[in-house]
C-alpha cells in the first residue's frame, strides 16, 4: 500500500491515515488483514472470508473436510483471486499493516467512544452499523451488504451521507427558524391591526353616537318648537271661546231676570197688587229690552270646525325614508381594501 501518497493528498496525517487503514467491506478499521493476491488489496480476514463463503456456499463437505479451493473477486478491484484448499486462511496476513493499526490505536487511545456511537446490526448482532443503503436509505452493516438484505443495493459510507444528511438537516432547520420568524412577524403585525381595529371601532361609535345625539338634540328642539306653535294656537282659540261663553252667560243672566220678574207678577192674586208688580214688570220688560234680550240670538259664533288643530299636523315620512336610508360608506372603502388584498396575494 501507498502509504506516504495517501497522507501528503490531505492536510491532517492522522485522518489520512485512518483512511487508509479502513476495510473496503465493514468500513471499519482492519482486524487481522491479509493480502489479496495478486492485486495486493488488503481486507480483513473475517471480512474475506465471508465474502469468500458467500460465493462459495458449498466449499466444504458433509463430513467438514476441505475437498478443493475456491474464488471470489477483491471487493476494491473487483479482480478475481483463486484461493488454494486452504481458503482464505491461506492468505498472507499483512504483518505491516497490524503494526501500523497498533500504533494508531496508541496514538488515538485517548479519545474515548462515545455511548451509542456505534449501534449493532439486528440481522447480525455481532456486525456494527457501519454502512448506508443509498437504495433503501437505511443504515446497516457491512454482512448485509455482502451477502444480506442489501446485496444488490448500492451503498456509501455512512460518514459521509452524516455529514450530507447533517448538513442538510441544519439547512431545513435555518430555513424553518427563518419562517417561524416571518410568521412571528406575520403575527405581531396581526396583532396590531387587531389592536388598531379595535381603537378605530371605538372611535367610529363614538363618532355615530355623537352624531345621533346631535340629530336627536335638533329634532328634540324642533319638536318643541313646533309644540309651542300649537300651544300659542290653542291659546288663542280657547280665549276667544272663553269670551263668548262670557257675553253667552251675562246674556242668559239678564234673560233669567227678566223672567223671574215676570213670574212673580203672575203669582199675584190681588187685583191692586197685580197691577202694581204688573206694571214695573212691564215696564222692565219694555219692547226697547225684549229687542235687547233677543240680540242674544245675534251674538257673535264661531265657525264650524274652529276647534279642529289639523293645520298643525306634519307629515315626516320623508324624514323616515332618509333615516331608514341611513348607512356607512363602504362601497369605496371595500374596493380599495380588496385592490390591497389582491396585491398581497400576488406578492
């Protein structure tokens, strides 16, 4: 292996080198690795031997013993190796590379693992999940790969798509956190204008009650105005009716008299003293006083109808119809509040 090319392509010796001390098949740092010959690939002596097992299903016979070798293709190169009757226990372990892991591994000693940091397959409970299923986007171990569920999947390691699925979980999250602020803004603003609105209608029905008030206070004048008009009338016409009741009874007090003189004059039975009373009771009751008592049938009347007070009514349907048409103004107000929403809804 190359070892010195590998290191000088990154900046940090020590993640170069982990690099190159990783098996092709459980993505894992090598366990006992041997050469694959010819083309000098290394993999770990577990990792070949299942691979070798699985396209040799019938290696071994009944009875256990070795009957012939067998071959596999180097999972780096895909080159096809012939193993002897011996397997992959015939491979050269790769004394070279051990040493290095074992140095490594001191070097590295003091970085302890994290709890959970390497979670165990469920199909193979001794394989680490150490792979991802790009096909089934899954992760998995590295026997599944091999010769499991995933055989014919293709497959990344997993640190990699970590860092890609981390990456782009952190976008999504910046893009949720930014929308969650649009939103909270979104809110606030809803907030105030439900605040403003609320202000406004205030103001609005304090306005309309004001100018209610203001409508009720000048009907209420003008109603009492006109009251006084129909008051001062019936003012007049009583008076009048008053005064002629009064020349009506000073008229019918002096008839009355005259008449009770004259009774009494009749009830005298006495020739003398008859024409005693009968002669002051005629002369009362000379022609120049009978055409006097009978002007009371010449006094001045009132017309017919003079009590009726229509002339004072007021027709205020007129008025009803333009209060019952009373309403706000929003026909312009909704067109330009609608023109605003559209635009909101276009942007």
């Amino acid at each position: 292996m190359d070892f010195q090319a590998g290191i000088l392509q990154d900046g940090n010796p020590m993640e170069s080198l982990e690099k190159q001390l990783i098996c092709p098949i459980c993505l894992e740092m090598f366990t006992k690795p041997v050469v694959i010959l010819p083309c000098q690939h290394n993999l770990c002596r577990k990792c070949a031997n299942d691979v070798f097992q699985a396209a040799n299903p019938y290696w071994q016979s009944r009875g256990g013993s070795v009957i012939s070798g067998g071959r596999f293709r180097c999972p780096s190169c895909r080159h096809e190796v012939l193993l002897d009757r011996h397997g992959v226990y015939g491979l050269q372990r790769n004394l070279l590379v051990e040493n290095i892991i074992d140095i490594y591994k001191q070097e590295c000693s003091s970085r302890p693992l994290k709890k959970g940091e390497h979670p165990m397959c469920k199909e193979h409970e001794d394989e680490r999940i150490n792979i991802y299923c790009v096909t089934c986007e899954v992760p998995t171990c590295s026997m599944c790969k091999v010769f499991g569920a995933h055989k014919d999947c293709e497959v990344a390691p997993l640190q990699s798509v970590f860092q890609g699925q981390k990456t782009e979980l952190n976008n999504c999250i910046s893009m949720l956190v930014a929308g969650n602020d649009r939103i909270q803004t979104i809110i606030s603003q809803l907030e105030d204008s439900c605040r403003s609105t609320e202000e406004n209608s205030e103001a609005a029905k304090q306005e309309l009650c004001a100018r209610f008030d203001a409508l009720a206070a000048l009907l209420e004048e003008k109603k009492s105005e006109l009251l006084q008009r129909i008051s001062h009338e019936q003012s007049d016409k009583t008076s009048f009716i008053q005064g002629l009741i009064c020349q009506y009874k000073e008229q019918l007090e002096k008839s009355s008299r005259l008449v009770e003189t004259a009774i009494q004059a009749m009830e005298e039975t006495g020739g003398a003293a008859f024409l005693m009373r009968a002669g002051r009771a005629i002369a009362m009751l000379s022609s120049s006083r009978i055409v006097e008592a009978s002007k009371g049938a010449r006094l001045e009347k009132i017309e017919q109808g003079y009590e009726s007070m229509e002339a004072f009514s007021v027709s205020l349907d007129h008025l009803t119809e333009a209060v019952n048409a009373l309403d706000f103004d929003l026909a312009e107000e909704d067109e330009e509040y609608f023109d605003g929403e559209e635009e909101e809804v276009e942007q």
